[in-house]
C-alpha cells in the first residue's frame, strides 16, 4: 500500500473518531444516567474550586439534578440543599444557550475579603468596554430560594429571587422580570440594556420596605439613557408622599446630577420614632427641594417647603451648599406668619474637625407670650466656641414691656464662661448685669452673681454650687425677683442635707409660658450623697389657676429616695375633691407604681374611692403596661369602674368593666349643656394595643345604658335601648348601634364593617334612623318652645377611618317649629338631603314650607371636592319675628354661593310690613369696663373671605311706636360688607308720617330721613325737622321747631320759630308749649328739656363715672317731684361695712351728705346731713 493511501486511511480514520465516533460515544454518556454520573466526577477534578455534592441525578442532555451541592473558595463558598437544571444542549448548534429552569434550593453563600490583586498599572477604562458573546444566552426561570447571604463582617441577610432574562450575542441584555424577596424588603424589577459602552438602558423597578424598625414603605424607580445622559422618576408611598426626577450627565469625565423633589403634605412622626426621636407634635411638609451636585464632591440643597409643626405653619428656603469638607448656609430660613422668621447664615469648615461662624437672625419669633428680635453669633472651633447674642423680646407679662438683652460667652473643652450678661427693660430703665461660669474640667462647678432691677423690682441670682463625685455642695443659692423667692443652702453627704424652699405669692406675677395665677410653696430636704439621695418634699397652694382652670387646697408631699419613695396628693378641682396615695418605684427603664389610694369626691354625687391597692407597671423600653384590677368603686352605688392590661412584647391586653354606672355624674362637668342625661351605664371592652406601631390590633367593646333620660327645662325623654359594640367578624370587624324612644317614636339602627383598626382601614357601613316626634328638639334646646313633625334618615358609609365618605338621605316633615325667643312659627315644611351622584362629593339640600302665613323655598348644592356652595332662599310675607313687641315680615330673595374660598350673600330683603315696639333702654344690663370676655382661642387657618350686597327695602306698613316716638318709615338701602370691615349703605330711609311726644307735647315730624352715601352704615347724615303748631294768642308764635343736621355721629341743633325769638324761648314752646316766665326759669327749662331729651341715656352717663372712677354708685335723681330739686349723687364703700354718698345740686346751689354702717348682720346706723337739714336713725330690721 502507498504512503498516499495509508495516508488517506489514516484521514478517514481520524474523522470517523472525531466526527461520528466521538460525538456518538459523548451522546451515549449523556442522555445516559450512568453516562452523565460518569462526565461529572471526572469534570469535578478538573475545576479550580472544590466542588462537592452528596448526589448526582438525571441526564446532561436536558434535565439533572445535584444533592447539597457546596463550592469553596478562598473568597467565596456556597452550599445549597439543591440544584436543579433543565436546558436544550441541540439549542448550541443554532449559537443560543438556553435555559428552561435553573433553580437553587435553600442554602447559603458566604463571601470573604480576599487578597487584592497587584496593581499592574494596565490602563482600563469603562469607555472601552465592548461585549460580544459567542453564544447568546436565555435564561427563561431561575430562583433562588430562600437563603442566607454571609458578607464579610456585615449582619446576615436572607434572600429570595426569581429571574427570566436573555443576552444576545451582541451583548444586549432583556431582564424580563426580576423578584427580590429579603427579609425586611421586597424588590421586582424589569429592564433593557446593552452590555457595551455607553450602557444605554430602560429599568422599571418597585421596592417594598416592611422592616420593624422603619415605617412600610413603597417605592418606584424609572431610569432611561447612558453613561453619558441618564435620567429618571422616582415615587414614594404610603409613609411618605414624595416624588421627583433626577439627572446624571458625564459620569466618566465631569460628573454632574440633578435632582427635583416634591413632598406632597408628608407626616414625619413615624420616621422620627424609627430613629428614638419620640413625643413631637405632628410634623408635616409640604413643598419643593431641588438638589444639585458634581464630581468635584459640590452638593447644593434648596428647599422650598412649608412646615407644620403643632398646627402651626411655616416655610423654610434657603441655600445649604457641601463642597468638600465646607458646609455653608446661605439665608437658610423659618418663617412663619404667626410665630416669626428664623435665618441662619454662615459656614463650617473643616467638618473633621470643624471651625464655626455662624449667625441665626431672630426675627418678631413668638413663644407664648413673649415676641423676640435678635441675633446669636457662633464663631470659632468647637474647643474655643464664642457666642454673643443681643435681642430685643416684648413680654406681655407680668406686664407689657420691652426686655433688651447682650451676652457674652466663651465654650471652651471643659467650661462655659458667661462674661457679660446686660439685660435692660424700657418700661422701668431698670438693668441687670453680671457673670456666670460653669466647669466641669475635674469637677463640676457653677458660680453665677447677677444682680439690678428689672421691671421695677429688685433682681437678684447668687449661686456657688460644687459636684465632687459623690458630693455637692451648696453654699449659695439664691433667686429673687418679683413675686418670687428661691432659696437653697447645704451639703449632699452622708449626714447632711441641702434645705429648699421656694415661695411665690402669685403666679400672674411672673413672666411664665402660660396662663397661671395664685401661690404656690414648695420646701424640700434632701439628704445624702448624689448616689442615694432622700427627699422629703411638700408642695402646697391653697388656690391655683392655671390655663383657665382652678385648683385649691393643693397639697403634694414625696418622701423617699428618688426610685423608691411615696407619694400623696390631695386638691380640689372642678367641684371635685382628688386625694391619691402611691408607692413609686423607678428602674432604668421603668417605673412600678402602687395605687394604695384614690378618692374622687364631687359635691354632687356620691364619691368614688377605690376598691382595693393596685399595681401599676410601665416598661418605655419595651412599651410594656401591666395594670392589676384597677377599680373605682362608688359610695352607695352599684357603679363600678375596672381596668386592667396585660403586656408581651410591645402589645398591650386592656380589659375594661363598667357596672352600673350612673350617667347623672357627667353633668357637674357639663353645666352649660342645654340638658341633664341619667341612666346606667354598663360596658364590657378588651383591646390589644401595639405600642411599636402604634396600632390597634383588636377590639371587642360591648356598651349598654339601662333607663337612659335626657332631660330639658320642662321635658325629659327616656330611651327604652341604647347600646353600642365593636366586636371582630371572621377577617373584619363589625360595629354595631341600636338606640329607641317609643314615646317619640324614634329608633336608630346602625352597623359598619372595618378591615382593619388602623386610621387606612377601608370600611363599609349603613345608619338608618327615625324620629317620629320633633318633641325631642324641645329637650334639647331651649331656643325651642314646639316642635312637631317626624325625621327619617339613612346613611351610607365608606372609604377609611380617616377619610369618611357618606352618602345621606334625610327627608324632615315639620307640621310646626316655633322658636322661643322670636316666636317665629315655622309649619308644613318639607326637607330633603341627599348626594346627586355615586362619587358622594355632591350634596343637594331642597326645603318647602311656610313661615307665618307666608311660604318659603331654599335649594343648594354643595361639591365637597372643591368646597363649592350654591344656595337660594325665596320666600313671599314670612313672619320672620312675631312677639308683642317686635313683629317683622319680610320676603327675601336671596343667593348664597362659596368658591375660591370666598362666601359671597347678595340679593333683595323687602320688608313690607313691621311693628316695632322695643323694650325700654333701662332694662338692659350692662357689662362693667374692666369685665374682661376670654374666648378659646381657634387655630389660625385660611381665613375665609366673606362678601356681602344685600338691597334692603321698607314697605308700607312698616310702623315704629318706641321712645316717644310713633310713625311709618319707608325707604330702600343698599348694604354691601366684606370680610370683617366695616358695612356700607347707599340710599335713603325716611319718615313717611309721624309724631314724637316728650314731656307730655306731640311734634309733628315734617320731614326725617337718614342718608347713606355709600360711607359706614352707623353713620348715615341727617335730614330731620319735628315742628310743633301753637295756637294764636297775643304774643305766641304760630309755629316752632328743631331741625337736626350733620351725620348721626356729629349731628348740629337748629332751633326756628315764627316769627323768630330766643333759642331759650322756642326750646320753651317747643317742649312744654308757654313761655318762660323769668330768666332763672329758662334755665330750669333748659335743664327739663336736656333731661328729658336724653332719657334712657342718662344710665350711659352714669355707667361711664362709675366705670372710671371705681364708684359704687352714680345716679341723677331728684327727691321730690320738683325739677329744682335735682342733685348728681356719687356713692362709696370705703369698708364692707361703710359706705358714704354725696350729692350735689344741678339747678340750685344745695349740698347732701349720707352715712350708713353696719353694726351687726340686723343693725345699722344712718345719718343725713344737707344745707336744709340733719338726721340720724338707727335701724334693725327682721327676716321673715
């Protein structure tokens, strides 16, 4: 054979070995089992790592499986209880990999810090990056159960995945879904990439934060572009309302990003607890921050949000920029309309160790009662700190001032030095001034002496006080100014003690944050060292105010150590005495009270005490309570209240029992109310209370009142059921109310349905009642004197706790309502309300009656969605007021309507017919001048805008008999108010015909008119002329008369007759119809026609001298009939038991003086003194 043809057999040989037989035998091993189990062990010695597994099942050619599967490395191991693989090796042929399932069973990797490798100063950069597969990849399932995740020293993680993705040969990446489940998050995510420089791609990504240590949490993240552009929108739920967009540019050369957030009425609380921050008022914002920054490590912040804080509002901007190791704030600035601006300027450099220059400008801050404008500087390092502040404050108590005040400190590593303190008031020039310092290098130790006069009284601070672990020594502790005294002297050791006392004589005297008054006297001894201190302590006043509520006969005494000692406490506070005795014990991290004794004792009722000694324990670390049948009991009485809790790690069991208790005891606490309630309560509750998050987990309430009444000033109505309860319904929970009066025919039944106890909780839920006689608003109000008619009502409920949404459908029929105080009859009415569609944001309200003998329609709606109201009242002759001294009709044609936060009432009012007869000035009672009116203060919001264009027009019955006079008015005016300012008319109302009668004469009113220009309503100009007819005798006038000009604030007297003739004598004519009969009796007619003009008047008068001056009495009378007789009198008491009064003559020179006292409760001495005459009783008097 020929070395070409062994050649050529040699060839073939070759390729059936490596073209059939090899690839025939590689096939035979792996669709084999035993085949594959085979290639396994030997590919295990070939790899790098150790790879081990207890069992190797299936075939390589589509599906296997390994058994604890663990690598190791020296960076890296994993081990999982499982392995699992399905793919299609035929998938290569076409340059694809794919992947039908790959997952991981439970298990856990661990990575270590290994070795860095040298550096060999390669370059490598990401620009370079091109990615290019042989093969694409698709990876349609993998998951990753459950497992842990060990990285270096970091806290162990357990995670979950789920994948599908694919990867082209060009390298682009198609993430298809990913699912993250960790332990405290959750994280799904779906994206497009290109695996080479720039990295172009679009992710979707949704993370879900359910740790125990921060509020839950949703977030969502969009991103698009490249290295070189990218940009994004985030949101963020549920604990926070946040959204933005951000911006990254030229990440690999110079880096730049922007970020826009917007922070839509976002409660803080729930974050600030996650970081122990506890106890605030709600915190809310509102508002834009823009943040921007660049590789140059510049970060720049600039907020623009408003801020509530304890319902107070407020905005905060400014410009806070980072630029390595340099803070600056750039007009970083709280202002508020209420409370004032704060505005911080400045840098810090060196954050390591940082250098401060500072200054925060105050700017009208309010704090109670005081109102501050300022500057504090800060300069220097943290161990050389320099602070001055000068300020301006007004006070307003003990009285309106203004308090200047300069400071000058040095804060040093180990001592704070005050070396100048000035402090100046402008009311009284008065000065304070002195030094302060405190060290604390090797022991503490605290000398201040500041003295002067401040607010007009002397003002002293004296302290020399030294703490040497465990002693303190107290050689000078004083504090007086105003009202108040401090004093404190001695020596904390074994064997000593340190004597305290504290006397203040009235509380309004001092400038304090809140509304107090009274004394208060507290003295203390304190014995020991620092480390076991035993108090002896009383605290006494015997009266007290203290924001408008008062307190007496307060006595509190604490003796013993400050984490075990007792306690009691007695005082008297709404008609009620408290007295309490306990047993105190504090831990680190609780406090343990023994409730020996509690006494509740209204003047009223019989009192409550307790039943037995009660163990009470609070745990703030673990918010554990634990109360042990805690139970009031009442004296006489079935009523019984009783309340224990049970706790386990941050949850709460309250049981609560009420047996019997009668209601009639809330009433003493409701004296205002329009009705008393009675009747006995009985209730049965349990509740389990999360004190982590603030959640109610379960409730089960059952409340019930036997023989409940609620009684008015002469009716009383009694419910013959009443109960209410709450109680869990498989997932849900159900509420449910049942109350009926069958003697007013009224039943209310109702039930809702919640998810959940959370304020979120979705609810669903129905009311239906009925009212079958109206005689229960009689009960209810007195401002009501009949009612009859019948109300039926339902309402649907749904939405959350928080966010209530009701569906009503209400229809009245009222056959009569008469009001009390106008005897306005209201009859045959119908009423209906009701929501116009399914959203529940619209309400329509639609009324059909009678007032009077006159009708009336009023129609509304009202969009709860934009806060708008269109209303309108028509109505023809409605007896608007019918009392025998005041009976009006009107008929009015009128529009409501709200939008844009403005209320606006325009339209026409004729009153076509009126009597008008009010009652006489005499009988009205006034408040004194220094009678104060305090009203509860309202929490400034937006205020409403008010808008008023309201035509007035007088018919032609409109009649007026009052204060001598009597006619018929007419005319028509037009008044027009906004908001609060004052009311203007234009228009004209006059006198059509009518007389005034005074001192027993009628005047003939020729012409009366008030004129209103379009200036104040109170003030209209005047236009009136009264003339009296005489007859003709020799020497009378035909005719006399006034005429009244000017504005009724400033109004002129002119005085006319015919033929003409003295104002003496026309006054004369006109007021008594003769003349005067000598020039002294023209005097006395002047006086007679002043007095009798002024009338009711005169009290106004009187009421101003006694308001002024502090009399007791000031009166003009006369003691006979006889004008001239006329005296001023001005009456005293000089003592309880004395009082004095002196009168004096207005037409004649004449003088009086009287005398009374007291002797005893039935006796007392009168004397009288005048220029005509002198007399004396003595007087005892007997009560029948």
């Amino acid at each position: 054979m020929s070395f070409y043809r062994l050649f050529a057999y040699v060839i073939l040989s070759l390729a059936v070995l490596l073209f059939i037989v090899l690839p025939s035998v590689l096939l035979g091993l792996i669709y084999s089992s035993s085949g594959s189990q085979w290639l396994v062990n030997t590919a295990k010695t070939w790899l790098p790592e150790t790879v081990n597994f207890s069992r190797f099942d299936g075939r390589l050619a589509d599906r296997f499986a390994f058994d604890q599967l663990r690598i190791d490395s020296a960076v890296f191991s994993a081990s999982f209880d499982s392995v699992s693989v399905a793919w299609q090796p035929w998938s290569l042929l076409d340059s694809s990999l794919v992947i039908e399932n790959l997952t991981l069973g439970s298990g856990e990797i661990r990575i270590r810090q290994g070795q860095t490798a040298a550096d060999d100063n390669s370059p490598s950069s990401l620009d370079s990056i091109s990615t290019s597969l042989p093969i694409a990849i698709d990876l349609k399932a993998f998951e990753l159960r459950q497992s842990w995740f060990f990285i270096n020293q970091l806290p162990q993680q357990q995670l979950a995945a789920k994948a599908s993705l694919k990867v082209s040969q060009t390298g682009q990446l198609t993430l298809r879904s990913l699912q993250l489940q960790h332990q405290y998050a959750s994280i799904s995510a779906d994206a497009q990439a290109d695996l080479s420089f720039p990295f172009k791609h679009q992710l979707n990504t949704s993370l879900t934060l359910h740790s125990p240590d921060y509020p839950g949490t949703r977030l969502k993240l969009n991103s698009s572009g490249d290295m070189k552009n990218l940009q994004g929108q985030f949101d963020v739920r549920d604990s926070a309302n946040i959204n933005g967009s951000f911006s990254l540019k030229d990440v690999l050369q110079q880096a730049s990003w922007q970020a826009d957030l917007s922070i839509n009425d976002t409660t803080l609380n729930d974050w600030l607890s996650a970081f122990a921050i506890n106890g605030l008022e709600p915190l809310r914002l509102d508002g834009n921050v823009n943040l921007t920054g660049d590789a140059a490590q510049r970060v720049q912040i600039i907020p623009d949000l408003d801020v509530v804080y304890a319902a107070q509002d407020a905005t905060m901007t400014g410009n806070i920029t980072l630029e390595g190791q340099q803070l600056t704030l750039k007009s970083v600035t709280l202002a508020s309309p209420e409370r004032g601006e704060l505005s911080i300027n400045g840098r810090v450099d060196d954050l390591a160790s940082p250098s401060i220059d500072l200054t925060a400008s105050l700017k009208q801050v309010l704090y109670e009662q005081t109102q501050t404008t300022g500057k504090i500087a800060l300069t220097g390092p943290l161990d050389r700190l320099e602070i001055s502040t000068s300020t301006e404050t007004q006070i307003e108590k003990p009285q309106s001032a203004t308090i200047n005040a300069k400071t000058k400190a040095l804060l040093e590593s180990s001592q704070l030095t005050l070396e100048t303190i000035r402090i100046t008031d402008t009311l009284t020039e008065g000065e304070i001034s002195g030094s302060a310092k405190i060290n604390w290098q090797q022991q503490i130790q605290v000398n201040a002496n500041i003295n002067g006069e401040l607010l007009g009284k002397p003002f002293s601070l004296l302290t020399d006080v030294q703490y040497n672990t465990p002693y303190v020594d107290v050689s000078a502790l004083e504090l007086n100014w105003q009202t108040a005294h401090l004093s404190a002297k001695g020596r904390l050791s074994p064997g000593s003690k340190v004597s305290v006392k504290l006397d203040i004589t009235d509380l309004a005297g001092l400038p304090l944050p809140l509304d107090a008054s009274g004394e208060l006297k507290l003295n203390a001894d304190i014995e020991g060292d620092i480390s076991s201190l035993w108090l002896d302590m009383k605290l006494n006043s015997k009266q007290l105010v203290v924001a408008d509520t008062e307190f007496s006969n307060l006595a509190l005494q604490l003796t013993g150590a400050p984490d075990n000692h007792d306690l009691t406490a007695s005082l008297t506070a709404f008609a009620t005495d408290w007295q309490l005795r306990t047993r105190n014990k504090l831990a680190d991290t609780s406090v343990s009270i023994e409730l020996k004794e509690w006494q509740v004792d209204h003047e009223s009722l019989e009192p409550f005490s307790l039943k037995k000694a009660t163990a009470i324990r609070y745990n703030w670390q673990s918010s554990d309570l634990n109360i042990s049948d805690l139970c009031l009991q009442q004296t006489g009485e079935h009523g019984a209240v009783c309340v224990a809790a049970q706790s386990d790690n941050g949850a709460t069991e309250l049981t609560s029992t009420i047996n019997g208790l009668n209601l009639s005891l809330l009433n003493p606490f409701f004296s205002n109310a329009p009705v008393t309630i009675d009747g006995r309560l009985t209730a049965d509750s349990t509740a389990s209370w999360n004190w982590q998050n603030s959640k109610l987990n379960s409730a089960d309430v059952d409340i019930s009142v036997e023989k409940l009444q609620l009684s008015g000033l002469d009716e009383s109505i009694t419910f013959d059921e009443f109960s209410v309860s709450l109680a869990p319904n498989e997932d849900r929970f159900e509420a449910r109310l049942l109350a009926t009066a069958n003697e007013i025919d009224f039943s209310t039944k109702g039930a809702l349905q919640l998810d959940s106890l959370s304020a979120g909780s979705s609810l669903t839920g129905s009311l239906e009642s009925r009212l079958g006689d109206l005689g229960l608003l009689e009960v209810l109000s007195p401002a009501i004197a009949s009612a009859k008619g019948d109300i039926k009502a339902s309402l649907g409920l749904s939405g959350t706790l928080n966010s209530i949404q009701v569906m009503p459908n209400i229809n009245a029929n009222i056959n009569e309502l008469v009001l009390a105080e106008t005897a306005t009859a209201i009859s045959d009415t119908q009423i209906s309300l009701a929501a116009t569609d399914a959203s529940n944001n619209t309400f329509r309200l639609d009324a059909d009656g009678m007032v009077g003998s006159g009708e009336f329609n009023l129609s509304g709606e009202f969009d709860v969605s934009s806060q708008q109201l269109k209303a309108q009242l028509n109505g023809q002759q409605l007896q608007l007021i019918d009392t025998p001294k005041l009976a009006v009709t009107v008929t009015p044609d009128i529009k409501v309507t709200l939008k844009d936060n403005r209320l606006s009432v325009t339209g026409d009012v004729i009153v076509p017919e009126a009597e008008i007869t009010p009652p006489q000035l005499s009988n009205v009672q006034r408040s004194s001048s220094d009678v104060v009116i305090k009203q509860q203060q309202q929490p400034k919001g937006r205020a409403l805008e008010t808008f008023a264009d309201i035509s007035l027009t007088l018919g032609d019955k409109v009649n007026v008999d009052a204060y001598g006079f009597q006619g018929q008015l007419q005319g028509k005016l037009n008044i027009k108010q906004k908001n609060t300012g004052v009311a203007r008319g234009e228009g004209e109302i006059g006198v059509k015909t009518g007389t005034y009668e005074v001192y027993g004469q009628e005047l003939i009113i020729e012409r009366g008119q008030l004129v209103y220009n379009g200036g104040p309503i109170g003030n209209p100009s005047l236009n009136l002329q009264v003339v009296r007819n005489l007859p003709k005798t020799t020497g009378t006038p035909e005719r006399v008369g006034a005429r009244v000009q000017g504005t009724l604030q400033e109004p002129t007297l002119d005085l006319f007759s015919n033929p003409p003739m003295p104002d003496a004598s026309v006054l004369s004519y006109l007021m008594f119809g003769r003349a005067p009969n000598s020039p002294s009796e023209s005097s006395n007619l002047e006086l007679q026609a002043a007095l009798l003009l002024t009338g009711d008047m005169t009290d106004s008068f009187t009421q101003g001298l006694k308001d002024t001056f502090g009399f007791d009495e000031v009166a003009i009378d006369s003691a006979t009939s006889d004008v001239n007789d006329t005296s001023l009198y001005i009456g005293k008491y000089l003592t309880p038991r004395l009082y004095i009064k002196y009168g004096i003559g207005l037409v004649e020179s004449t003088s009086s003086f009287f005398l009374r006292y007291q002797l005893t409760d039935h006796l007392w001495l009168e004397s009288t003194s005048s220029t005509e005459s002198q007399g004396g009783d003595l007087i005892y008097s007997i009560e029948k």
